[in-house]
C-alpha cells in the first residue's frame, strides 16, 4: 500500500467531507502527510509495542473491541500451545484445530481459553445431565456453538456434532480407540444427537432392510389372499405402522388368514434382520383378536437392535446431546433398554431405527 492509498484508507474519515475543506484541514493534511512520509521512510517490516499501545490510545474502542484485540495479540503467544493441545486428542480433533483456534481468535475467547489449559475440567465435571453452553460459561456461547456442530471426516469415519466440544473442552476425553466414539474418563462413550441411529457399522442389516421386508411378506402372503396386498402402496407411513394397515386391511376382507399374515411378518423380519434376539418378538404376541399392536412389536424389535448394537460396539454409556439447545444427558448402557419408549424416544423411521432422549 503506497502512502497516497494510507492517506485516503487511514485519514481522510477525520475530516466532515473526506476531504480537506478550510485552511485548518488543510493544516492538519500536511502535517498528517508529513508524519506519514517520516514513518515509510523508517519502515523496516517490524512494529513495537510502544506503536501499538500508542495505536490503542489514540482510538476510542468499545469494550467488545478491546477484547478482540486482546485476544488477537495474546493469540500470536497461545496459538502453538492451544493448535498443540487439540491436535494431541486424536485425528478428528487434529484435522479442525487450526480452525477451532482462528474462531478463538475472531470471538475473543483465546485468552480465557489458554487460562482454563492450565487447569481443565474431567468428564465427570459434566454429571450426569446439563448444559453445554453453561458448563463452559467462561467462553462465548458462539464458540460453544461453533465447536458443537464441527463434523469433520477423516477417510470412512465421519465425527458426530459434540464429539469435537468433548474432546477440546475437556482433560480426559479423545478419540475413542476401541468402541463408541469418544473416550472419556477411560470409558467407550457413544454420544448421539437427536435422531440418530443406534448402530453401528457392524450391522447386517440397513435403511433400505424394510423394503425387502415388504416384499418378503408380500410373496409369501398374497398368493394365500383373494386380494393382494401391497406394503409400498401405504405412502409416507412408518414402516411398522405398514404393517399395522396391511393387517387392518385382511381383518376387514379375510379374517381367517390373520393369522398366516403374521407368520409372514414374524419369518421377513427374522431373515432380514440377522443377529437379533426373536425369542422375546414373537408377532403373534402383539395380535389380539383382530386388532395387532405394531406400535408395541415396533419397540420390541427396537429394543433388540440396540441390545445388539451395545454386545456388537462394546461401549459403556451414551452422550445423548440436542445439538440446538445444548442439553445434555448421559445413560449407561445398563439402563438404556429399560429407558426406550419412556425418557428415549425410538421409533423406525425405515430400515432402522431413530432415537432421542426427552429432555
């Protein structure tokens, strides 16, 4: 930048025009090209902290604005420590940690960031249930919000929402090297937002598992009917819901074969969903009369995929996390069956299931 470009860009907002009008501005002009001139011909590529204070005395800054500038000059002497100390908690946090320390930067949390590395807070500082943004008060709440949503990828495993803010925020959580996502406080930790799925990559079974479903039930059953069924044909209904129909739909033309309706459906899911304990989720149990509780067999065979995905994982406790309001709650893998349907809302939202803790 040339000093006429300095002259227009740093000095000319000083006069009521932009430019200078009587003999004073004029005054003031010269004497403001002359110190300008006096300070490129000294120019060596540095600049002293005398410059910078006398820089910050000479404006009128807010308080919001001295804090950015604070943190902007303490950043240059915390940035090695803070990108160091989030790159050591595993490949996710390290592929984000330049990014985390720039938004440090930009909200003014880079000093009171630095402070609390002297002194961290463990997992179990958390309990059992809060609030993220109040449990880490002593940053921005746009930080918090920032951290929370960051998902980067490294190769196949994608990292989900909260899993960064844990491992930042807190001494004893990283990268999870056996099951679950993250370690903490030396556990295996799932932590799910709201509607995730409870299963992990080992599953034999996916999203598109229903459809086969259908069309298992639909070839073994409709050749015994007068008139077929067709599980597709019931538009935008959950998949157990489906099933809740077709049944409604035999008991009203052809009762007597309610009964083979439900042995289909008992011998589509046992094929298609293998690994799944069925000695307890036997459809004819949820058939009384003419009347069938899909809503009932729904959570059963719910129950059964996230017994499976705990024994398959092998982790200790789920993070369940809302990732807008930032309420959390925290569930040991021995209480999470008896709490779905109730605290835990799970449903099939197709092949698999979705879940979400009732803050």
């Amino acid at each position: 930048m040339d000093i006429f470009d300095r002259l227009l860009k740093d000095v000319s907002y000083k006069f009521d025009k932009g430019y200078p009008e009587s003999p004073e501005d004029m005054a003031k002009l010269f004497e403001m090209v002359d110190n300008l001139v006096k300070e490129e011909e000294k120019a060596d590529g540095t600049v002293s902290k005398e410059e910078i204070i006398k820089v910050i005395q000479s404006e009128d800054f807010s308080p919001e604005q001295l804090k950015r500038i604070l943190s902007s000059v303490s950043s240059i002497k915390f940035k090695e420590e803070i990108v160091n100390y989030i790159s050591s908690k595993g490949k996710g946090p390290a592929s984000v940690a330049e990014n985390i320390y720039n938004k440090m930067v930009s909200t003014g949390d880079t000093p009171a960031y630095a402070n609390y590395l002297k002194n961290m807070k463990d997992y179990s500082y958390l309990g059992d249930s809060g609030n993220l943004v109040e449990k880490f008060n002593f940053v921005s709440k746009e930080l918090v919000d920032y951290i929370t949503a960051l998902e980067p990828s490294i190769g196949r495993v994608s990292t989900g929402k909260g899993e960064i803010l844990l491992s930042v925020m807190l001494n004893d959580v990283k990268d999870a090297v056996g099951g679950g996502d993250i370690q903490a406080g030396g556990k295996e930790i799932e932590v799910k937002n709201k509607g995730a799925v409870p299963m992990g990559q080992k599953a034999q079974f996916s999203t598109n598992t229903m459809e086969t479903v259908y069309s298992d039930i639909e070839k073994d059953i409709n050749p015994k009917l007068q008139t077929d069924i067709s599980l597709k044909g019931y538009e935008r209904k959950r998949p157990f819901n489906k099933l809740g129909l077709a049944f409604d739909q035999i008991a009203k033309e052809e009762p007597e074969m309610l009964s083979e309706f439900a042995d289909s459906i008992q011998k589509a899911l046992q094929t298609n969903y293998p690994g799944l304990d069925f000695s307890n989720v036997r459809v004819s149990d949820f058939v009384n009369g003419n009347s069938f509780d899909w809503e009932r067999l729904e959570l059963a065979l719910s129950k059964e995929v996230v017994k499976l995905y705990i024994e398959s994982e092998g982790f200790e406790e789920v993070f369940f996390l809302n990732d807008q309001s930032k309420n959390y709650k925290r569930v040991s893998t021995d209480k999470l069956v008896g709490m779905l349907g109730s605290e835990i809302k799970i449903y099939f939202k197709d092949g698999l299931p979705r879940w979400t803790f009732n803050f």
